[in-house]
C-alpha cells in the first residue's frame, strides 16, 4: 500500500512517475460528480465492478476516458485521466476543478 503522504505529493505535483496515482484521483472526482460509483457506471453503460477494477489497476481504459469527459461535463478530462495517452491538457483546453 502507498503511504497517505506519497498519494498526496503525488497529487499537488502531478508526479509523472506516478500517473496512475493522479488519474485515479481523477475517477475518485468523477465518480464525485455523478455522486456514487453506480452512478457513474450506469451513466457510462458499464457494471461498476469495472471501476472497481480500474482502481484495482490503477488506470481507466482509453476507451472510456472521452465518455467520461463528456458524463461529467469535461470537469474530469481525458488528460487527467490518462495523461500517459493524451499528455498535457492542450492550450485553450485548461484543465477544470469540479466545484
């Protein structure tokens, strides 16, 4: 198990060593968004022990990284959630706070 400070560096750092740490902050916020893991699931047409394997993995498939973006309005975006795929946010597409 990560240690509660490493999971916290990594997150204010956006630690590119450790990217499935920061993008598994991203499907916690999204999960937020939509209010329970279910719903989110339900929303993106899947069983929610798939998230829960996500997390178990530690990364969300490519595949579902835009249907994501687009359930929770683009406050979670594919390049928070796989920023090992899509790199950094590009110009003009600055990365949202859910709030």
């Amino acid at each position: 198990m990560i240690p509660e400070s490493t999971i916290r560096f990594a997150l204010l750092t956006k630690n590119k060593d450790r990217p499935n740490i920061w993008c598994m902050d991203a499907l916690t916020r999204a999960i937020d968004c939509l209010g329970t893991q279910q719903a989110l699931a339900a929303a993106l047409g899947i069983r929610s022990p798939s998230i829960s394997e996500w997390r178990a993995r530690g990364r969300v498939p490519v595949e579902r990284c835009g249907a994501i973006e687009q359930v929770t309005d683009g406050v979670v975006t594919r390049y928070e959630l796989r920023p090992d795929i899509f790199g950094e946010a590009p110009d003009g597409a600055p990365l949202r706070e859910a709030g």
